[in-house]
C-alpha cells in the first residue's frame, strides 16, 4: 500500500494542546511554529470567556499537530 516511496516509513503524529492569551483570533486553518515546528490547528478552538469568580478572562484553547513521515 502506497508503493515503493510509502514502504518502510512510519507516520509520528506529535500533537500539543496550546493556551492562548485571551481573545486570541485562531481558525482551523492556522499554523503555529511551536518548538521550531510548524505545526497545524485541529479542531475548533475553544474560549475559556470570563471567570464569574474573578471576572477576568481566560485563555483561548486549541490543538495543534505535527505530522511527519
């Protein structure tokens, strides 16, 4: 499956969950450089919005993977 090129190669996902400042603008087509890596948004990011303890805002949460091989 997937000839000669795809023999002998395994794919490595490396995924990171990411906390952005708040009101951060992320889509799911974003990149990230994350470690040296450019890596890519999965998913739809979520807002933590306002604490009702504290009433300061939370961050902006996504997923973010690299793929290889």
């Amino acid at each position: 499956m997937g000839g000669d090129q795809q023999q002998a190669r395994d794919t490595v996902i490396v995924g990171f969950t990411v906390y952005a400042p708040p009101d951060t603008d992320v889509l799911t087509t974003d990149q990230f450089r994350i470690r040296g890596q450019v890596c890519e948004v999965t998913g739809e990011p979520g807002d933590w919005h306002q604490s009702p303890f504290t009433g300061t805002r939370g961050p902006v949460q996504f997923a973010a993977d690299r793929v290889t091989g």
